[in-house]
C-alpha cells in the first residue's frame, strides 16, 4: 500500500512541477518523465524509506519527544543525505545521462537539494515520529512531499 501511495505521489509531484513550476500547460507535458518519477516512487522510495521507518523504529524504540528528536536526527543526518543522492544518481540514469554527466548533476544540485530539505524535513519528522503510529509514516511523510517531489522532479529533470 505505501509503495503505491509513494509512486502515485512522486507521479502527482512531478505533474504539479510540470504544470505549475514549470508552466508547460496540458499539450507541453512531457508524460514518460511523469511515469518515471512515478516508477522512481514504486521501486525506489517507497520501499526503501518504509523499510527505513521501520529499522529506525528498532533502533531508536518508543515515541516521546526525545525518541523523536533522536530518530530525526538519524534520519536527516544519515539517511537523508544518502537518500537524497541515490536518488539524485536514479533520476539521472534513467534520463540517459552518462556517468560523467550524472557526476555533474548530482555535484550541481545535491548541496542545494540537501539544504532545502533541512528547511522542510526536520520539524515535519519530529511530529511525524511523535504523533503518527509506524504503519501511517510513510503515508504522511507522502502527503507531506508532494511539496517536496515537485521540488525534487524540478530540481532533477531541470537540464
């Protein structure tokens, strides 16, 4: 279930970035970026942050504040920061770029990907980690990112 709630909004994040960042309009969207950030969503994000959330919670048990302080801070200043290029070097394979090409890219955005996700992520995983049960944290840190995604499907496709 949350690997298809990630796919369907990593796809919804990527057609906002298209319609209202980018200002494409309906006949200058580009519909196979859309399905690959959606297939970015299915095979890459959604199991690998749900089985996060899930090592995180063995590592880190319980649900006060500060677990939950504890768990954002090895979830941005560990894992988001790998994830985040990971998910950098995807996008970037599957829009044909090269090794070097990719290389590039990632050394061009990940500093100021990584930033921005440190304006967004931190207070938004604290109250995740302290009020929402395990089960439901993928699904509201989806809800959360369609924000995110569209800045994440700009900031990747952006050549």
């Amino acid at each position: 279930w949350a690997v298809l709630v990630a796919g369907a909004l990593m796809g919804a994040g990527d057609v906002i970035a298209q319609q209202l960042v980018e200002q494409r309009g309906l006949q200058g969207h580009h519909g196979p970026r859309t399905l690959k950030m959606m297939a970015i969503g299915f095979c890459f994000v959604g199991p690998v942050v749900g089985g996060w959330y899930k090592i995180l919670d063995q590592l880190i048990p319980g649900t006060t504040k500060v677990v939950a302080v504890k768990k954002m801070v090895l979830d941005q200043g560990g894992f988001a920061p790998c994830f985040l290029g990971c998910f950098l070097a995807i996008t970037g394979a599957m829009n044909g770029l090269s090794v070097e090409e990719n290389w590039s890219k990632i050394q061009q955005d990940y500093t100021d990907a990584l930033l921005t996700n440190y304006c967004i992520w931190p207070p938004v995983q604290i109250a995740n980690f302290y009020f929402v049960p395990l089960k439901h944290r993928l699904a509201v840190v989806q809800c959360v990112a369609i924000v995110w995604n569209c800045y994440l499907s700009w900031k990747a496709n952006r050549m």
